[in-house]
C-alpha cells in the first residue's frame, strides 16, 4: 500500500478521518461486523461507490479492514479500524482528467497558471458522499457518544476553481493561495444523522472561501446537492 499513497501523495489529494471522541479498541467486535457496516453503508449516487470496495484488494489487518483502487483518475486507499476510527485518502481526480494545457472544454475564463484546477460541484458531491457514509456509521452505532470529522485537501497552493460544464461560468479565476486546507469539526450524533447534506454544505463553502470565492453562501448550490442526492442529474 505504500506504493499507491506514495503516488495518492504525489499529486493533490483528500485526507479523511472520522473518529469516535471516546476511544474503544473493540467499539466493533470482529472485522467480520467491520465490512459488515462498511458494505450496508456505502454511498453509491454516481458511477463510483463512496468509498470504493475493491473485492481483489480487500484488507485485513490486526484490528482493521481496507480497500483500495488504482483505476483511471480513482486512486484511494481505506481503512476502517474496530475503535470506529475511519481513514480515506484519496487523489483529486482532476489532477488526471484535466489537460492543463487544454482547458477549452471546461468553463475557465483562463487557463490557471499552475495547471491545476479543483472542480466546483465535483467537490460538492464528494463532501455529499462523505457526510452521508458518516451518518450511515453513526446511525449503526460506530461513532458514540459523538465524533470529530477531519477533511483535509492538500496540494491547493495555486490551484484554481473550475466547472466542468461549459454553460457555467465564473467572473473571475479563484486562485486558493493556501497549499493544504485543513477542516475539523465535533459533531453530536444527531447533527451528523439527521444534517449531512446541511453538514457538506458548510465545509463547502469553507472551502470555496479559501478559494477567495465569497460571494457564495451554504444555500447557494442547495439544488445542485439535492438533485445529487436523488440521482437526479443536469
């Protein structure tokens, strides 16, 4: 596995942990219950399940189980321990799918001028699909009495927002000046099982902040993020 986050590492790429605030070593009982849990609480609303399980590149580690995937822009690699503590990471997609020098399929008004772009709502879905595979684990118990959720994008410095469909547009190229974004937040159990899709919002917007684009507010792509969620698309 150290090959696959060596290369995860080598391009811009999310982080992700979930854990409990109180800290059980046998919170789940066997790995058995562990892919149990994992397998009824996978996120599937587009052509990639969030996260992705592998069946030739399953996991069993001493107190933990993992996937992982090297296929097209899709390099992960997880693990979910017995104490309930979840670890994603993930390669931004971008970083594969984009041709830097040739951006005339995308909205950008310019070329950014690292070659590298984070996609608007490609970045709203992903954070849709983590807050609801961690409310999924918290209605199943894993994470009691309450969890702290890290969602960290490194590789930011110079990158720049874009939209992948060519009928959007934005006024101006927004440039994150910031080359790791780091968010964390305690949640209560009923915040995170009852408000993910609000939840995703929040670190949405957070992030586009950092992106110096402020001008949008949490209810801004509400309707973008609902119709996610219903597998209704554009």
């Amino acid at each position: 596995m150290e090959a696959l986050l060596k290369k995860i590492h080598s391009t811009g790429y999310w982080r992700v942990q979930v854990r409990p605030t109180h800290f059980d070593e046998k919170k789940i009982i066997s790995l058995k219950e562990s892919w149990d849990i994992v397998e009824t609480s996978v996120v599937f609303l587009r052509g990639w399940d969030y996260p992705h399980i592998d069946l030739e590149h399953k996991e069993h580690g001493v107190d933990f189980i993992g996937s992982s995937a090297d296929f097209g822009s899709s390099k992960e690699y997880w693990r979910l321990y017995q104490s309930g503590m979840f670890i994603h990471h993930f390669a931004c997609m971008e970083d594969y799918e984009i041709d830097p020098g040739n951006v005339s399929s995308f909205s950008a008004r310019t070329p950014s001028p690292s070659g590298k772009y984070l996609g608007i709502i490609a970045t709203l879905y992903t954070l849709t699909e983590i807050f609801l595979f961690v409310s999924r684990l918290a209605a199943k118990g894993v994470l009691d009495p309450s969890c702290e959720i890290s969602i960290e994008l490194h590789g930011m410095k110079d990158r720049q927002l874009i939209f992948f469909d060519l009928m959007r547009h934005l006024r101006s190229g927004y440039i994150c000046d910031i080359l790791n974004l780091p968010f964390s937040k305690t949640y209560s159990i009923p915040e995170i099982t009852s408000s993910y899709a609000e939840n995703a919002r929040i670190v949405f917007t957070w992030i586009m902040e950092r992106f110096k684009w402020t001008s949008i507010t949490e209810k801004s792509f509400q309707e973008e993020q609902t119709e996610f969620i219903e597998r209704k698309f554009r």
